[in-house]
C-alpha cells in the first residue's frame, strides 16, 4: 500500500462495517495488482488516516502514467493543436495543448472517472472459486466483477469522487453564489469541466428552458391587461404558444448538439462503452472484433412485452384506479357533509379534507415504489449501453408522472369543466413545487448535513486535528441518484406551463420566477449538498427531450380544447350552431398540429458548422484508412518483387 | 484520334448539326487530352462510322487504366475479399474479387458513370478566351465547362450511355418478358447493375409497395361482401389502414437502408460530390482541405424565401382559383341547361360537359408549365448536391400535384359531400391513370420509335450494313428525364388508395392489378423506350419519402371524416347529439394519429446487423486513424532521437 507523497485521493470507496479484513485485503490486492501480470487495476490505495473512517474509507488514486493510459483506452478528447479535439493518445502527447504540465493535463473529473472505468471492471482472478473470508460465496470468474460481489453481499456503502473546494470555489461564485449571477448566464463548459456532461446538460438545459420562459410569461402579461376579448387572448397567447415552444424544441436539438460538439462526445454514440452491470455470454464483437459480452436482443424484447409493458401497464391503471376511487369519496364526502351554515361546519370543512389528506399520505409513498420498481425493471432489461438504460428508464417515469401529476387536471377541466378547480389545482401544484419540494429536496438534506457534521465535530477529541475532506463527505452528503428528479421537476412544471396555459397565463409567470431561483438552488445542491458524481459522458438530454416534445403536442389539443369550453368564448360564436363550433376549433386544432410539424421540419437539427465538422472527420479517418490500405499493397508488392 | 480494336464505345454524345467543325475538334482535344500535362479528360473517341450519323455522333470509351483510376476517385465500392464492400483502390486491386479479369471488373454502367463525371468537369485551357469559331464567345475559364458552353449554344444535342442487348437479355427474362415474371420479385441488384441506384430504389419502391397493397385490397373484398353494418365496416378497414400505412412506411425505411448498404451508398451521404451544375467562388473546402465552389446559403435562402417560394404559392393560388371558377361555370351551366324532358336535351347534354372539357384542356399545359417552372426554379436556388437539388424540385412537384389531383375529390367530398360524384371521379382518375397516361407515357413512344426505326431503315441503301446501335438510340429513343413522373404516377395512386379508401375499398383493388402490370410496363420503358440513363447514386427515394408519409396523415384525417360523413352512419350513432358525434370521431382520428406516431416510434430506422456494419466501418476508420496518428508520433520522436 503506497503512501508516497505524491499520492492524490480522488475517489472514496466507503466500505461498511460489516466487511472482515481479509476481504478488505483481497479487494485492495486487485486494486492494485498490475495490469500486465495480474490483470488488476493497477490504482494506488490508502486509508483515510482519520480516526472517524475506523479504517472503511479507502482513498483511491493513480500514478499520472496510469491515468494517461486510462484517457486513451477510454478515448477522452482533449484540445489538440488549439484547433480541434482529439482523442488522446500517450505517444501523441506533445501535440496536445498544456500538456507541458502533465499534472494539470487531465481534467479532476476526467481523472476520477478513469479511475471509476478501471474499479469497476476489475474481475477476480481464474483461481479464485470463492470470495475470501465466505468460502460459501461462489465466484464466477466470466460473470463476476470485484465492484459487482461486494455489492452482492452489501460490503459496500457508497463510492464517490471527491469534491474539490477550490474547484468549486473557482465556478460558484458567477454560478450561484454573487446577487448578480441571477441574472447572468451559466458558464456551462465549467459546470461540464467539474460535473462532467450529464451534469452539465441539465443546467444547459434548465438555463434554455428558463430563457424560453420569458417572453411567454411577458406576453401572459402584457395579455392580462389588454382590454379585449377572452377569444382574441386566449388564441393569441396559444398560436404564440404553439409556435414558440416548437421553436423551442427545436432549437434545443441545435444547441444540444452544438455541445456535444465541443464537448468531443458527439460520436461517442457510436463508441459508446458498456454499462458495467451489462452481463451475458462472452462473443466476439462484429465491430472491433475483441472479446465482448452479448445479451440477445430477443430476449430483451421478451422481457420487455412479457414483463416490464404489463406491469408498467398495471402501474398506470392502478393509478387511475386510485384516483378515481379518491374522486368518487371526495363527492361522497361533499354530499355527506354540505357546507351549509349548520353547527357542524368545522367538523364538515375538516371531514371535506379527509379524502385529499388521505389521498396525498396513499401517492407519496406509491410513487417512491414506482420509482424504485422502474429502476428494478429498467435493470432487470438488462441494457447493453448506459444511454438505453436511461431512455427505458426515462420513459417508464415519464409515462408513470405524466398520469399522476395531470391526471387531476384534465378530469376537472375537460369532464367537469370546472375551472375553478383547476385554477385552484394549479396554484396549489406550482406553490407545492416550488416551496415544499424545495424544501424537502434541497433545505432539508442541507440542515441535516450541517447537523451531522456538527456530531461529527463534537464527537471528537479537541486536539484532533480537523475532519478529512473524505470522511466529511462520506458521511455528510447525499449520494448522488441521477438527475432524474431533477428533470422531472423541470418537466412536470413545463407541464403546467403548457398543457393549460392559453386560459392561465399567469402560471408561466410563476414557473420563470420559480425557475431563477431554482436553478440556483439545484447548482447549490450539486455542490454542497450531493457528494460528487462521476463525470458521465453524454451528448443529449435522452429521453427527456421526447418527453418535452410530446409533451408539447398534447399541449396543442389541451390549450384548444380549453379556449373552446370557456364560456365567454362560446357566447363570442354564439352565431354557431354545436357542431359548426367544434368543427371550428377542429380545423383551427390541425392547423397548429400541422404548423409545428412544419416548424420542426423546417429547422434543420444538426447546425452547419456542427454537419462540416462531422463531415470532416469521417473525411479524416476516412482517408487514413485509404493511405493504410494503399500503403499495406505497396508493401505486399515490394515483398513480392524482392523474393 | 484512337481507333485501336480494344475501344468500347460506352457514351454517345450527339452534336447539333449547326455545330462548326472547328468547335467539335476543339471539344474533341479537350476530351482527350492527358489529364497530367492539359487538364483533359483523358478519354478515348471515335465518330460513328454509320453514315446516317453525319458525323454528329461521337462515341467515348476510355482505356481500362484511366477507368479504373476514375473508379478510385468516384470511391466506387467493390466487393472485398469475399465480404465486404471496399472503396477501390487501383494499388489494393489484387484483394477485391473478380480482379483477375480486368476487363469486367467494373460495371458497364460503373464505367460509363465515371466516363459522365469526367466528362461533365472538363474545363476550357486557361489561354482560351473564347470558343474556337466564335469569337463572340468569351470564356470565364473558372466557371465555365466545356458541356456548359456547348450547351448554351445549343450544340447539344444529347448526351447518354449506350444500352447493351446482351446485358438486357440476361435480365427482361425474369422482369418483365415471361408470363410468370407477373408474379415474382424482381431481382433489384439485377436492375441496380444495370441502371444504376437511382433507378433501382424507384423499382424497389414500387415493388414493395404493389406487395404492400395485397392486404388492403384482400381485406377490402372479404369486408364488401361481409354482412354487417356500414361503421364496422368502414371503421375496421380504417384502422387497419391506419396501421397497415404506418409500417409500410417505417419497414420501407428499413429495407431502403439495406438497400443502401448492400449497394455501398450508405456514407455517400457524406461524400457526396458536387453537381456540375453548381457554380460558385473557389473556396478551401472546411472538410477536405481542397479548392471547391460555394455559393452561400443566405443567397439560397434569400431566393427560396423572396423568390421561388412564393412563385409557388401564387402557381397553387393559381389552381385553386382556375378549379373553383371551373366549378361555377359548371354550376352556372347546370342551371342554364336543365336535365328536363325538353327538346334541348341532346344540346344541354353537351353544354354541360363542355367546362369540364375545357378545364381539362386547361390544366394539362398549366401542368406541363408548372412542371417547366419548378424545374427552373430549382435550377436557379443552385444546390450544390443533386439529392439537395431533387428533394427541393420533389417538394415543388409534389405540393403542386398534391392540389391539383386532390382538390376537385375534396371539394366533392367535404363540402359538397355528393359521393355519387366522388365516387365518379375516383373511377375517372383510376382509369386515366391506368389506360390514358400508360398510351401516353409509354406505348406511344414506343410506336413512335418504331415509326422511326422503319425510317431509319427505309432511308438507307439496300447494300449498306445494319444502322449502327449509337445512332439507333440516338434518333429513336426518348431522352431519360428522371424518376420523377414515374414517383408522381405511384404518388398520385397512392392518394386514391390512402385518402378515400375507408369508403371506397374497391379502389384498392384496382390500384393492385394495375400495379402488377405497371412494374413490368414501366421496366419495359426503361429498357426499349428510354435512352439508356447514367447510373446516379442514391441511397433512399429521396423526398418522395416524405411525400407518402405525409400522405398517409392526411389519410387518417380523411378517412375518419368520410367515415362520420355517411349517412349511414349518422344513423348507427343517432342517440347521438351532433356535437357528442364530432367529439366521438375527434376523438377517434386522435386515437389513430397516435398510434401512427407510436407505430413509428416503436421501429426503429436502421436494422440492426446495418447499424453494426455502420459502427464497424466507423470503428475501423477510427483506428486507421489512431495508427497513423501513433506512427507519425513515433516518427517524429525518432526524428529528434537521431538528431
């Protein structure tokens, strides 16, 4: 176990408790065991010396060679020349920019992930049959990974990288931490730079979203106070609506790209690595022709239609089914107890609230079960690729959240038309998101860390010195799930804002208030309250960029549909007989449809300078590939002159 | 001027005969001039020897060196070791198969591709200044090419490649001459060989689409004989039309991208050259570092959207205005010729056809205008890429036809709602489309060619030899102007079938047994009607894609409105208010849009053994590249060892 001066901890690996020594050793020997010989990691280890770690926190690091080594295999670009990205290469090294310090050449993040990439495919060796210290716990040399058994048998209680208070310090202070930066934008190749690029695009993402917001929640304004007719507001607030949020979409895709593009992962969709957790039988891969793991697409499929659709399926109807029978006691309980002026009306008002309470006590906890189920599902598929993962895992929730959040909604505004309900659902869900969830996400795990770390400082002895970043993390700070909450934040208030906006302007407003602050307050989070994710490759939003989409083309048949069940708007064509009114906004409903199609197939997706740059390296290696061929028959032809 | 005994005669280009001699020698010396010392296009000629040629008929060919040196620039792909499909590279030879003969290692329509691409960029010495004989004729030696001069001066005739009989026998058997090639796939690599990509995907599509029909046109006779009502009938044809269209339309994608791989056209995308016609400033081209025109996009897009945009519109404003006073003459004469038992009948009879007629005599030129028109428009936008310049002229055409073929069956169907005339119509438009426009298109040149051929025949002493092929084809074959009124013959039936079928499935069937005979008639044209075409890359039918699909959404909003417009219908549903009625069929074509956007959703484009034979090739270039990049590295270091 090196403990050499130059050692850098970058990645914490938190045993539990429970995990005897001679395991411990065993995981840290092939930790570090060579590569050549032993087909080990090759990574340097230590103990956190910190009498509060009871030796479970080990720190992980690297000697600079082994990390340049790991930025090649994992194909990491870097700036090279001053002009384009490249993948790294060690013997190439001179050509790349500052690399005259090699220290400083590898990106913390990227350093840490390379680190993540090794742990987690480091197997045992062929002679081991069973994990040291449970001669009863099999191994299966082919199928099993160190990471994968220690998990198995709940050895392990977290694996993190390790924040970086002077990194932070560089980027909070324009991100989140001055007045001004309110209003300013994101430097977002930081964010990318510290949390890597799934991180960094949803920031992106939330930052375009939020600006979009604008001039929407602008003309909302401006409408509410324009004297005119409900039709002449409500129908320009959706055409500009319609409009706009297909601009949106669209200019996402150009913008999203454009970051892949300078981010150098723009054809790591092709180069994509497999998940760790991937398992099937070894074969030899019709692409680069090295020894790989292949699960049969079949049996995904199977899986998927025979397994994960119909229980997704019953999730949903049980939803429904829940609501439903929510609904029927609420009007049960109306009746019951009438809000006439009679003795009992304390007692009637709270018992009218009984059902809602109750409801809210049933959703909360069946929606963490569905989020864990979805996880479990998405798993069980057994993908090959981290980005399918997600986009199966992306739209289970996304299906699953979109009947929950709107399914109150749309039953009172288009079955009972009541729009004072609705008014009074969307003021209750916009103050719920953005006070209570606040809250409970952000502020409470905050106080909790700052308590924790208090017991951490009195539990000890004063002459200690002070607590190891390491152990201050571990103990401190929330893992890192994923941003799936956050984007479905995001997205069940991008609902609102859409599906109901042309007849509530005013929630537009709301969100782009909400959404200042909480972007802000999701940086903080990532930073102070999260213990740090690893830098994750990625080129777009996934999945969540359909959901968006469809999100926005329900919103058309929503929004016309509403303006036409307003009553004020029925008196205005009061000429129309029934069913001329509804052919009416029929027809003006398949004119938007037909108008965003139009947009979006209007603007190209990928932008020009992003098509020659990708045309220009497949130019590249195109023609490398030329020069090696013509250059391997010259020298077949000259062998041949020679003998 | 080489008359060796090896030359093949691969393309004719025929002079007009005001053409001096002085400018056909001149054109003669630029064509053969060696490609090193004068920029020629080191090709090989010869007059025609057949005396009826007058001397205006040159035939080019080129040696097999200078063939297969062309084939390396054009990265014309050839089957590899047995496996893949290689770029060809003349020093790699010996590895691709069937290099051990020569002579047919390359295609006749491969050879006479590269023969047309060398010819088409031959450009004027820098020292000539004007056109030998015509001192008037300035030359801008950066712009023009010779075919461009020529052609402004009208001294061209025509330029094509020559058929081949013997070729044409080993495929008329199976395609289109026996009794049973009626009912057999066709062999598609057969005819992509013969006449190239372009044409190929046009049978292909055809085929694929003529198969597609058999299910709707069965389903459609077992449902008009099967008892029971109107709506289930209608309706169930509609919904499996609905999704029937839906997966033809994504499993075409799919089969067109093989087809684009089997063929090696897949990365043409990017590669793509070009066109001649293209004019521009010379520019370092951002991908491949060399000198190349460009035209700038914002011109485009200023001539687009100030310019050739809104010609169409005011061409469709134009139809839409020509059909609407047709049909209020037509009324107007109904009224005045009354259909009573008076002695004007056989007079009212005929008056009353008489707008039609001249409608139709109307609109037949106003197509052939518009058809002129949008040709030259596009022409004018200047697209650098062919497949750019024919999705822009498809897109025209197809907007165009769209009304045109359309306007008069919507018209009758949704405003007037007189089905008796709808149903006419469609009668009147499927037999036009199956007999008339098969007279015009193709037996009528077919007479006019053998009218000719006699000519040709009769004109000639009895002593001479038999005409000579180059003239044959020259004087008694149609000019090839493109797949486009063969797209639009498909497309237009396709409207038939797609748009109104719910109500009229009998329409279908006709569709089918036309189809069956129009494949082998239009196989027919292409080999003894049309001149032979250059062979023109392509990897997918280009915007006529989009065409059908669009076709198929407007289908469902068709479809579901006939369905509720019968009054048969009406009358299953009368418990029904109207407006409950609307809502209901609303409801059902949302249902059904939907599910066509769930349909293609759920299949994926590209299938999966061409999206590893994709990432394969990417991978392997990839590589190419890293080995370069390592060897120069090495080099390089070595380079700074020594000194």
């Amino acid at each position: 176990m090196s403990s050499s001066s130059t050692f850098e901890p970058l990645v914490v690996l938190q045993f539990s408790s429970t995990i005897p020594d001679v395991t411990k050793e065993w995981v840290i020997k092939r930790l570090t065991a060579s590569q050549e010989e032993n087909d080990g990691a090759d990574l340097l280890v230590r103990y956190d010396m910190d009498p509060e770690s009871h030796n479970n926190i080990l720190l992980i690091g690297a000697t600079l060679h082994r990390l340049l080594i790991g930025a090649e295999e994992l194909r990491i670009k870097k700036p090279y020349k001053q002009k384009t990205l490249r993948e790294f290469l060690v013997s190439d090294i001179d050509h790349f920019d500052n690399s005259e310090n090699p220290t400083n050449f590898l990106l913390k993040s990227e350093k840490q992930r390379i680190i993540w990439e090794e742990m987690q495919v480091i197997r045992p060796l062929e002679h081991e049959h069973f994990v040291p210290g449970f001669p009863t716990k099999a191994i299966t040399p082919e199928n099993d990974t160190i990471l994968g058994l220690l998990r198995d048998m709940d050895f392990i209680v977290s694996i993190f990288p390790l924040h970086d208070k002077e990194d932070i310090k560089l980027i909070e202070h324009d991100w989140f931490m001055s007045k001004d930066s309110l209003f300013k934008s994101q430097d977002i190749h930081k964010v990318r730079n510290y949390f890597g690029e799934n991180v960094a695009y949803y920031f992106a993402f939330l930052e375009f979203y939020t600006k979009a917001l604008i001039p929407t929640a602008l003309l909302g304004l401006i409408l509410s106070f324009w004297p005119s007719s409900d039709f002449f507001k409500y129908s320009t607030f959706c055409i500009f609506n319609v409009i706009w949020w297909s601009i949106f979409i669209e200019r996402w895709k150009r913008v999203s790209i454009t970051l892949a593009y300078q981010w150098g992962t723009l054809d790591l969709q092709v180069f994509e690595r497999p998940r760790s957790l991937y398992y099937g039988d070894l074969h030899r891969s019709p692409v680069t022709n090295q020894q790989e793991r292949r699960y049969p697409t079949w049996k995904r499929s199977l899986k998927k239609y025979l397994v994960t659709y119909p229980i997704t399926m019953f999730c949903l109807a049980l939803t429904l089914w829940i609501y439903f029978t929510y609904y029927a006691i609420q009007k049960k309980t109306e009746k019951t107890y009438p809000l006439d002026k009679s003795i009992y009306l304390p007692r009637a008002k709270v018992m009218r609230l009984a059902p809602s309470i109750g409801y809210s006590l049933f959703v909360v906890p069946l929606n963490m079960v569905y989020k864990k189920l979805a996880t479990y599902l998405t798993n069980y598929e057994n993908h090959r690729l981290q980005s399918g993962y997600e986009n199966n895992l992306t739209s289970k929730l996304f299906l699953f959240y979109f009947m929950n959040c709107f399914i109150g909604l749309f039953y009172e505004a288009f079955f009972n038309a009541n729009y004072g309900n609705v008014a009074q659902l969307l003021t209750a869900f916009v103050i719920i998101n953005a006070i209570l969830l606040k809250f409970t996400e952000q502020i409470g795990p905050y106080i909790f860390k700052r308590v924790k770390k208090s017991q951490l400082v009195v539990n000890r002895a004063p002459t200690d010195a002070k607590v190891s970043d390491a152990v201050k993390q571990a103990k401190t700070l929330t893992p890192f799930e994923g941003t799936y909450s956050d984007y479905l934040t995001i997205f069940e208030q991008y609902g609102y804002v859409a599906l109901f906006s042309a007849v509530f302007p005013w929630v537009t407003i709301c969100a782009l208030i909400n959404n200042i602050f909480e972007l802000r307050a999701d940086a903080f989070k990532y930073c102070y309250v999260y213990q740090r994710p690893f830098a994750q490759p990625a080129w777009n939003i996934g999945s969540w960029h359909y959901a968006f989409d469809i999100l926005s083309l329900v919103a058309i048949v929503t929004n016309t549909a509403l303006i036409a069940m307003q009553p004020s708007v029925r008196e205005y064509f009061s000429s129309y007989t029934d069913a001329e009114y509804i052919l009416f906004f029929v027809a003006a409903e398949h004119v938007l449809l037909a108008l965003k199609f139009a947009i979006s197939f209007a603007i190209p997706d990928i932008p020009h300078e992003v098509q020659i740059a990708k045309a220009k390296s497949l130019y590249e290696s195109n023609q490398a590939l030329r020069r090696e061929r013509e250059r391997k028959a010259l020298k077949a032809q000259e062998s041949i002159m020679k003998s």
